[in-house]
C-alpha cells in the first residue's frame, strides 16, 4: 500500500498511543448515546413521518435550499422553531457540525476577533479555520479570562467586531457556562455571544427550550439547538436575528452548496418540538434519574455534574480502553473518551443518561464499575 504508506505510518502511531479508532456496533444498556429524552425511537415521531409521506413529502430534497432543495417542511420547522425558542428566525441544517462550521466561517468578518471557550466543540474549531476572523482561546468557563482576551486585542489594536463562543452545557465534562456573566461581558464589549446548546435543548429550560432561553430574541445572541440529540431526530437549527439568518443564505457556502436536509427530518423535528411541550414528564423522569444516579455513582469516582453526562477521568487513555472494553464486555454500552477530544492526561469513561435506561440499570452499572 505505497500510495497510502503515511496514512499508515499515522495509524500504526495512534494505535502505539492506545488512540486508534474504530466503529463499534450498538449494544448492551444505553449509556453512551446523547438520545437523552428517548425520542430516537418515539413512536410519536414515526408517526409524524408516516402522516408525512402520506401526504406528499418527498424523502430527498433534490437540491440545495437555494434551488429545487427547499420544501414548505423547512420553512415551517424554521418558522415554529423560532416561535419555540424565542429568537427573530432560524434556519435548518443538516447537523449540528454542519451549522457550527457555517456559522464560525461566515458571519465573523476579516478584522474580526473570536474568543472561544477551550472546550468548545470541534465544529466550531472547524469553522474557524475556514472563516477569516482571528480567534483566540480562553481558559474554560473564567470569564475574567474572555475579557482580558478581548482587552488584549483592543490594545494591539483590533477594532472589528467581538464574537464570544461558548456553549451552554460542555459534552465531556457535563459543566454549564455561566451564561448571564457572559451576556453581561458581551454587552459591555458590544460582542455577539454564540451559544451551542447541542447537550442542553430539550433537557433543560422551560419545555426544554435550553439553558439560554432567557437570553433569546437579543439582537447579539444566536443559539444553536441540535435536532439529533435530545430531540431524536437529526440536523440542527440556527436560531438568531433575521439578519443572521439573510447573511447564512446570502454568504454561507456549507448553506448554499449542500443539498437540503430531507423534509421528512423536519416533519419529524416540528414533532419533536411539539413532544417537549406536551410530555413534560420525560425531562421530569431524566432529572430524577440524574438525581439518583449522582448519588449512586460518585462514591466511585464519577464526577457530579447536576447533568446527564457524567464523566469518570481515569486519566490514562490505556487503562480508559481497557475499563470500557470490560463494560461493554458486561452489557454496558459505555465508551472512553481519548485525546484530542479531551485534553491530553484527562481519558475518561463518559457516562451518558438517557431514558433509555432506568435505575435499576444505573444501579448494575455501579455494580460493575464497583
């Protein structure tokens, strides 16, 4: 294989650092997936797609948004997303990287500063690169460090536009942002805050509206809500000022180049939308799961986080495989999480609740890992 010989060589090096990858096949007790609500497999939405194709919805798009792509299902999940959610407009993508490597690409400007979270998610990393503002990093949820960021630039001499980046609620760690101390931040530097509420849309909030409804409808605030998390379905909505919106279409070359998510997704996401409304008591049975599996599993060494993610640093990405392998060996779906996803000498096992599993479940999983 000479034509790939550095590609090897890379492999042949991740797997002497216990990093080499691998697709591993669902199974054993759900505690790895983010399907937190247990709508992947709601017969609610199944439902909602069959009235779908009933009625006329195609399964493709045929195109991009911008041409043949663009059906009366996306424009109506866009516009009852943003009712739900508060904001002026959203607009639908096909997945939550998608939506964050558009959104850092495009809208900040040549001259422009970003001040981004350390842990934020890769897509946003992605966007990054391929946008043209200048980014900078700073140290994880101290908004002391975001300001002497922002000052710093001032003083060398950047005049552009600040755009702080954060999320919500972190997806290895289970922590929140303090997102009022950031708001805050953003108004005193006149600064756009972008906050990713992958991990926290559908779980926290009123109806599940996520940890930054309050802050929604702001002219410098977008949010953005991904469809394939709690919500069981999959893409991801951007959800801003209509300007936000207009500029995507206009300027976003992951928007204007990619052909359309399905209609039938967003039938099924306007359904899932209206599943957060009228059955409370799945995000009441998730928090009463988390209570108890806090309780239940830090004696172990689990972190407690007030969320579903739960993360056991073991540290050594080695000793993190070999935990996993024996979990999942035990009918325990529980994966380790090795560098560059997490910071290098914090492996980890990340336990994932959902309601897809119960207390008695959590209960053997303590068992095991005991």
């Amino acid at each position: 294989m000479r034509y790939f010989a550095s590609q090897q060589q890379d492999l042949a090096n991740l797997a002497a650092q216990d990093r080499s990858r691998r697709l591993i096949a669902r199974a054993g007790r759900d505690f790895s997936s983010n399907d937190y609500l247990g709508l992947a497999g709601a017969p609610q939405l199944a439902t909602a797609v069959a009235e779908a194709l009933g009625r006329g919805v195609p399964i493709g798009s045929g195109g991009s948004r911008l041409l043949r792509g663009n059906h009366v299902e996306h424009e109506a999940l866009e516009a009852e997303a943003a009712r739900f959610f508060g904001s002026e407009a959203a607009l639908f993508f096909s997945s939550g990287y998608a939506a964050n490597a558009a959104l850092f690409a495009t809208l900040p400007q040549r001259g422009d500063l970003i001040v981004h979270d350390a842990l934020v998610h890769a897509s946003a990393h992605e966007g990054m690169r391929l946008g043209r503002a200048q980014y900078r990093a700073a140290a994880h949820n101290q908004v002391d460090a975001f300001d002497h960021a922002i000052t710093a630039w001032r003083r060398e001499g950047g005049t552009g536009r600040i755009w702080i980046a954060v999320e919500s609620l972190y997806s290895m760690d289970g922590d929140r942002a303090p997102l009022d101390m950031l708001a805050a931040l953003a108004d005193r530097h006149e600064a756009i805050l972008l906050i990713d509420e992958a991990h926290a849309t559908g779980v926290f909030g009123a109806e599940g509206r996520g940890l930054a409804h309050a802050l929604e409808g702001r002219e410098n605030v977008i949010t953005l809500h991904t469809c394939g998390k709690a919500l069981g379905c999959e893409g991801a909505l951007l959800c801003g000022p209509a300007a936000m919106r207009d500029f995507l279409v206009n300027r976003g070359r992951g928007f204007i180049f990619s052909t359309a998510p399905s209609p039938l997704m967003a039938a099924a996401v306007r359904a899932a939308l209206r599943l957060l409304a009228e059955e409370p008591d799945r995000r009441e049975r998730l928090h009463e799961l988390i209570r108890s599996a806090q309780t239940l599993l830090a004696p172990l060494g689990v972190t407690r986080t007030d969320s579903q993610i739960l993360p056991l640093i073991l540290g050594d990405d080695a000793r993190t495989m070999r935990r996993a392998a024996a979990l999942q060996a035990a009918g325990f779906d529980v994966r380790g999480i090795r560098p560059p996803t997490v910071p290098a000498g914090t492996s980890r096992l990340r336990i994932s609740l959902t309601l897809n599993v119960g207390m008695d479940d959590v209960a053997a999983l303590a068992e095991a890992l005991a």
